[in-house]
C-alpha cells in the first residue's frame, strides 16, 4: 500500500515537472517577442527620426544593440526591401512566397529611386529593362479578327498580282521535272507592288481604336492621345533628304550577341549581326541607300551596360557622318520556346518583326528628365508609318509596335528604329527571309510612297 501512494506521489512530481517545463518554454517565447516588438518599434522610430536628422540617438542603439545582439537584422532587411512589410512580417511571410510576390514592387520604377538615380544608372536599368516585359500575354500578337488580317482580300490580292500559282495545263509537267524540288528551294523574294489593305483613318481617330489597331503598351509606361494621334504620326515627312552620295542610314546592334536556333557559334553571319549585314546589302544593292554597318559589340561583358557602351560610339559616328538621317538598332526578341515568330510569306518560312519605341517616361513618376527625347514625336510616327506599310503590304508579318518606359538611345535622330526581328527560336533561314520585305517597307517610307493618308 506504501508502494502504490509513493508510486502515485513520483508521478504527480512529473507531471508538475512538464507542466513548469512548458510555462518556461511559453514564457521565453514571450520574452521574445516582446524584446523582438521593442526592437521593431526603435527600428521603426528610427526610420522615422532619420528622415528629419534626428536620429543620433536611435542610431547609436542600432549600431550597439541590434548590429551586435541582433546581427541577423541586417541581413534580413536587405532581403525584405523589395516587400511593403516589417521584418517580423517577413519572417512570418517568407514561408508564403505568393503573399511576398503580390506585396513586392518593381525596384526601376519606383518613383523617388528614378528621380534620385544618376544618369549612369538609369542606362544600366535601361539594359536590363529592355527584355522584361510587363505586359498581358499575347498583348503583341495581333489575333485572326485584326482589321488588316482579312484572308479574303489577302488571296483576292496575291491571285490578282500571280504570287499564289493556279492550276494551269502544264502545272503538272513542271512537278515531274527533275529540278522541280531544287525551284522550290530557291523561291524568289517577290515585292508586293500594291496594298493588300487600306487603312480607313476616319474609324481611327480615337485613341482606343489606335491603340487597338497598333499598339502594345507596357504597364510600366503610359500613353495617351498627345503621343498617339493618327493625324499627327502620318503628317510627319519621314522621306530621305540627302542623296546617297553621302552615308544615309546607319544600322548597329546593341546586343550584338544575340542569335538564332541554328546559329553556329562563332559565326557572326548566323546572328543578328548577319542579319544587319543582309538588310545593309539589300538597301544599298537593291534601293541605292548609302549605308554604314557597324558591327562593334556593346554586350559582350555585360548586357546590362550595352546601351551605357553604346551611346558614345553611335554619338562618334554620327559626328563623323552628319548626314546620316536614319538609325536602326537591330535585335532579336526572347519569346517561351512554344512560342515561334514565323509566318509563311510567299512560299517562305519568314521571320515575324517588332518595332520598339521608349516613351522616356513611367506610369507611376511620369516623364524621367535626365532621359530626355527631342525626337519622341518623330520615333513614333517612323515607326508608326512603318507599321502601317508593313500591315497593309505584308499583313501578318508584324507583331504590334512596343511601347515601353525608358529611351534606348533612340534620341540620337529623328528617323530612329528600333526593330526586334524573329526571337531565340527562330531559324537563321526564317530571319534572312524577312529582311527582304523589312528592307521593302523601309523603302516605301523612306521614298514617301507610303503612308497613303487620302
């Protein structure tokens, strides 16, 4: 009987021993959090004096107590500044990355970080801006109810100028033949002499339909109908002045190390590089251009510095050459690798192209001063009259014109393209085969042919 009571007494006493146990454990918890609630309320008193240099005091605290008792902090406010949170939100949050996704904000469009930036470093978020794209997917792509897109005028037209075959009497002879295969293969380029379409400019002259029919604007920019007016982008005279006794055209390439899905390594003629040599063979042999290809590379270290590498040397060669009135920064766009940029263009596998203007300005902070543009105007309705060609000549070649924040050196002349030709997964045939009618359109502006505005 002794034995049983002693033995109930034993395991009370353990039963009281887990109980302390727990309370301990529960009260340091408390301590914890509440030392971890006073350092966050210093914390934030501290931010908030430093603002109104005030802050002597709440500094010394941070330095001795936090950086020493608390060294962790430092490393974990450098891991939340992306996010709108307090560091015990983070540490709670970071195990819910989506929540983190939704709070987080895009650092190079923040509005005091772009007016407090220097210029230096405005070019660098410049480069690493450029293939980002903070649009909804497939804002570029112009669907099967596109305005431009009608088939039936399409084939009407293509059968009335003979660049769709008929069935003829002979038509099957010419397939017996030995070298039939061997003519596919070597399908000639054939410019379209007439419009496939007409634009009626009268159903658009509001913004929204504008916008509809030729553009795609990035959520980091804004536009409105002062930049992107029918009247006002056709009205501008983008034909060439000067004679090509002189340079005219210059085309380089910012990213010079972009290439294609059979590109060969080594081989320059198989990236955009060899592109830009074609499209200047094409002007200068088939149009009369006098044209300079520069094939300096500006990426070759750093891709985000390439448009910082690239500004003085284009600036140079425009001082050296003042009578080059056109300027054309060729690339290649990155699209998923589900996503190919090609179209059948008269028996050819052809590559599809972009054109790509910088607005110099952001939704959240408006117009960045220290990216100015004298040339905005002029960009946008070049590149508008070259879309308008290439739909109404080539409809479904181009993708929609991409408007986006910043400047990309394409202040440097009026007549400045930037032009996205094919994407990563692309072939090097697929590209080449578009520069002919790139080079078409090009002509049709330049001569003052197209746009029609009647």
């Amino acid at each position: 009987m002794r034995m049983k009571k002693r033995g109930l007494t034993i395991g009370q006493s353990n039963e009281i021993h887990i109980g302390r146990g727990i309370l301990r454990i529960l009260l340091f918890v408390i301590c914890i959090m509440a030392g971890a609630a006073l350092v966050q309320e210093l914390y934030h008193g501290y931010r908030d004096q430093e603002k109104s240099d005030e802050g002597a005091i709440l500094s010394w605290v941070e330095e001795s107590f936090m950086n020493v008792w608390l060294p962790g902090n430092a490393v974990l406010e450098v891991e939340r500044e992306d996010y709108r949170c307090s560091p015990l939100e983070y540490l709670f949050l970071e195990n819910f990355p989506i929540i983190l996704c939704g709070m987080g904000e895009s650092e190079e469009y923040d509005e005091v970080a772009l007016k407090e930036s220097s210029y230096e470093e405005l070019l660098l978020l410049e480069g690493s801006d450029e293939s980002k794209k903070e649009i909804e997917e497939g804002a570029l792509e112009y669907d099967e109810n596109a305005i431009h897109l009608d088939k039936s005028l399409e084939e009407a037209f293509l059968a009335e100028n003979e660049l769709v075959g008929e069935e003829d009497p002979g038509k099957q002879e010419r397939e017996n033949e030995d070298d039939f295969t061997q003519q596919q293969e070597d399908t000639m380029f054939h410019e379209v002499e007439e419009p496939v379409y007409r634009y009626q400019w009268d159903e658009l002259q509001g913004f929204d339909e504008l916008k509809k029919a030729f553009y795609a604007v990035d959520s980091t920019t804004t536009a409105d109908s002062s930049l992107l007016n029918a009247q006002k982008l056709l009205s501008k005279d983008m034909r060439m002045q000067g004679s090509s006794d002189n340079p005219q055209i210059l085309i380089y390439h910012t990213h010079s190390q972009e290439g294609f899905a059979d590109s060969v390594p080594g081989d320059q003629s198989d990236t955009i590089v060899g592109a830009g040599e074609k499209l200047a063979q094409v002007l200068r042999d088939k149009y009369g251009y006098n044209v300079i290809h520069h094939t300096e590379s500006f990426d070759k270290e750093s891709r985000d510095a390439s448009y910082g590498n690239a500004l003085p040397a284009i600036e140079q060669l425009l001082a050296e050459n003042p009578t080059i009135e056109v300027v054309i920064d060729l690339h290649r766009d990155e699209m998923p690798a589900d996503r190919r940029l090609v179209v059948e263009l008269q028996g050819r596998p052809t590559a599809q192209f972009m054109f790509f203007n910088g607005l110099s300005r952001t939704a959240k902070s408006g117009v960045i001063e220290s990216l100015e543009n004298p040339y905005l105007d002029d960009n946008l309705a070049f590149s508008f009259q070259m879309q308008t060609a290439s739909n109404e000549y080539y409809p479904g070649i181009a993708r929609r014109i991409y408007l986006k924040a910043y400047r990309y050196n394409m202040h440097m002349r009026p007549k400045s393209l930037l032009i996205e030709l094919g994407a990563q997964n692309n072939t090097v045939e697929e590209i080449m085969n578009a520069i002919d009618p790139l080079a078409h359109i090009l002509h049709l502006v330049l001569a003052g042919e197209e746009p029609d505005v009647d």
